[in-house]
C-alpha cells in the first residue's frame, strides 16, 4: 500500500527536512497536492521542507521578488512560486549545503542523521562529502549516514 510507511514501532522521527533543488519553477508543481497534504497533516513540526529555484539567483530582482512572496504567503498562507502552504518559502539559487549541514548538525547533537539523495552524480558526490565532513570522529558525537538511490 502506498499510503503508509511501515517502520519497526521503535523508529520515530525525530525530525525530516526535504530539499528539493530543481531548475525550473514548473517542476515544483509535480508534488504540489502532496507536499500540501503533507503539510496540513504535520502538526507536530517534524518535516520542514525547503524547495529551491537554482536558475534564480541573488539580484536586486530576487529581492523584489522574494517581498512580493513573502507579502503573499503572509495574506495567503502559500508560497506563490512553488503553489506550496509549506512555513518555508522556496529558495532562489543553489543551496549553501555547508550551512544546511552546520544547521543539521548543531541541531541534532551526537545523534545519527540519515542523508537520501536521489538525482545527479555531481551532487551526490559534494553530499556524500558534506556528510564526511561534518560527522564527528569523537564518540557520541554527530554522524551524517548517507543514502543514495540509483536510476539506470
């Protein structure tokens, strides 16, 4: 069955955070009825998701873009770029994964923090190494445990 995910009752999550990096705004659309579901039913705060438009980057364009986005999702309640009632409204350019991972692992001290990645080698290669470089060597500290998945 789709719509359930079976784990052992001793696995709870503590904590989910999506990134989602695409180049075109049309491709934030594909899960959008999802991701909303997702979001209604997460009232605990556990999945925090955060999209990102890599084709867009800094400018004073963005800048007026993302008040007029903030604007709307404060009168709305949804981010008019991705059509998502998500907290986090989508990012434009590319993610500073080094702050991602800073974040990660200043939030979930001497915890293992699973990573899944699907898409390009080129970015699962610069993850893979986020993960390497921000896991503790010390016991009992943070460990970043990286997944990825393969398409022929």
């Amino acid at each position: 069955n789709c719509n359930h995910v079976r784990h052992p009752s001793s696995f709870q999550i503590q904590k989910l955070y999506f990134h989602w990096v695409t180049r075109g705004q049309e491709s934030l659309s594909w899960f959008e009825e999802t991701m909303n579901q997702i979001s209604k039913m997460d009232r605990d705060n556990i999945i925090e998701t955060h999209q990102y438009l890599s084709t867009l980057k800094g400018s004073e364009n963005t800048s007026q873009l993302k008040m007029f986005q903030e604007f709307v999702h404060e009168q709305t309640g949804k981010d008019f770029v991705s059509g998502l009632s998500t907290k986090q409204l989508t990012h434009f350019g590319r993610p500073d994964w080094d702050k991602v991972f800073s974040e990660a692992k200043s939030n979930h001290p001497g915890e293992e923090v699973g990573v899944f990645y699907c898409g390009p080698h080129a970015l699962e290669e610069i993850l893979d190494g986020m993960c390497k470089k921000y896991s503790s060597t010390q016991a009992g500290g943070t460990v970043f445990d990286f997944h990825s998945e393969k398409f022929s």
